[in-house]
C-alpha cells in the first residue's frame, strides 16, 4: 500500500528557506500515471496548493509563490522535496505531500508536518 | 484564479438527518470536451490529512460510503450527506482542478457538527 511520508525541520527562521522531503514507500515515484504535489494549511485555515511537479520533471506552482518555490524529485530514492525561500510567519502551517491522478485529484495525501517560522 | 465559495462556513445536523453543503465557483468548471466538472470533494478531520470523498463531482472514491453524494455543473455543486453519522463530523472542502495544471483551489471549508 502506497504511502507518503513529509520530513524536515519543525522550526525555520524569517527569511531563511523551507526544506522539506516526501518519501514514497510502497510504489514507485516514476510512474507517469501520478504526479506528486505540496499543499499547505496554516494553523486553523484552510487549503492552500503550493505546486507539483510531473514524471516527466514539469513543475508547476502557485502563481502567488511562484518566485519562492522549487519543487524537485530523487527517482534514485523515491523523494520529492520541497524548497520555500524567504519565510515569514505567515508561512507557518502544515504541510502535506500528496499524489495526484491527473488532472489534478489529490487521491492520497501524507500525514502532514507542522513548519513553525520564528526567531 | 478560479475562487471557490462554499456555504455555509458551518453547519449543525442531527444524526441520521440529511446535511447538504454547496460550493460556487467564480467561473464555470465544466469542461465542453469531454463535458466533466473539475470538482472534488475531501472530508478533514481533526489532526488528520484531507481524504478525498468525490472527483468529477459525483463520482465516489472507493471505499466511500453511499450516503456521500456529489451533484451540480458548471458553477453551482452540492455534497449531501443522506443520513449523518456520529463520524462525518469533519470539516469539507471543495477544489477545482479545472486549472490544472497550473493551479487548483480550494474553498475555505465547511465545518459540520452533530446538533
């Protein structure tokens, strides 16, 4: 059974960048018949998609994040990462990796990782 | 960006009543070729991960229960609880991904409690 695991540090610091990993377990990242994806939600909120990025190495992101984001994945270990640069505190939330059946349905999200941003 | 809206924010059901919650979006989701919305539902419950519930707006996830059912095209969409049990309390979103690939919303959620 398919699973995704996020992973990184629970703390940042203003402006410094967010990095965080999904690992995959029970299947394979390099099927074309997913793509896998980031979505965040900030303490008591609601659902923000950060980006995703494609078998084929397409990525896409939200425009409003686009000039922060990079999405990359590790066929070699079964990972995608995520890499926010810039925080502020309004980037605190969870985080969560999620696989997609295209077009865009999030079919199996991770358990999600709380980024904390602060001094 | 497509906006989606969802009402009410929250809402208070009885059990085994009939809960129903909507969601609009600010452009049509309704692809002409293929004639699909491009609308999911997820149900959220406390500390866990959204679950996907409903895509292409009526179609059930797998292993969900019947008295989940999604309607509506084009803008307008409706989720429905037939008979609300003790575990549907959850928050629920709405999500276009019409936009895909570059981009998909989300509403801002309804939450639903037993009354």
């Amino acid at each position: 059974q398919l699973q995704l695991q996020e992973s990184g540090p629970g703390l940042v610091k203003p402006s410094e960048t967010l990095s965080l990993t999904c690992t995959v377990s029970g299947g394979s990242i390099s099927s074309s018949s997913y793509y896998w994806g980031w979505i965040r939600q900030p303490p008591g909120k609601g659902l923000e998609w950060i980006g995703s990025i494609y078998y084929s190495g397409s990525t896409y992101y939200n425009p409003s994040l686009k000039s922060r984001v990079t999405i990359s994945v590790d066929t070699s270990k079964n990972q995608f990462s995520l890499k926010l640069s810039s925080v502020t505190a309004a980037d605190t939330a969870v985080y969560y990796c999620a696989r997609h059946v295209p077009p865009g349905i999030a079919v199996l999200w991770g358990q999600g990782t709380l980024v904390t941003v602060s001094s | 960006d497509i906006v989606m809206t969802q009402s009410p924010d929250s809402l208070a059901v009885s059990l085994g009543e009939r809960a129903t919650i909507n969601c609009k979006s600010s452009q049509s989701v309704l692809y002409s070729s293929n004639n699909k919305n491009y609308l999911a539902w997820y149900q959220q419950k406390p500390g866990q991960p959204p679950k996907l519930l409903i895509y292409w707006a009526s179609t059930r996830e797998s292993g969900v229960p019947d008295r989940f059912s999604g309607s509506g095209s084009g803008t307008d969409f409706t989720l429905t609880i037939s008979s609300l049990q003790a575990e549907d309390v959850a928050v629920y979103y709405c999500q276009q991904y019409y936009s895909t690939p570059r981009g998909y919303t989300f509403g801002q959620g309804t939450k639903l409690e037993i009354k």
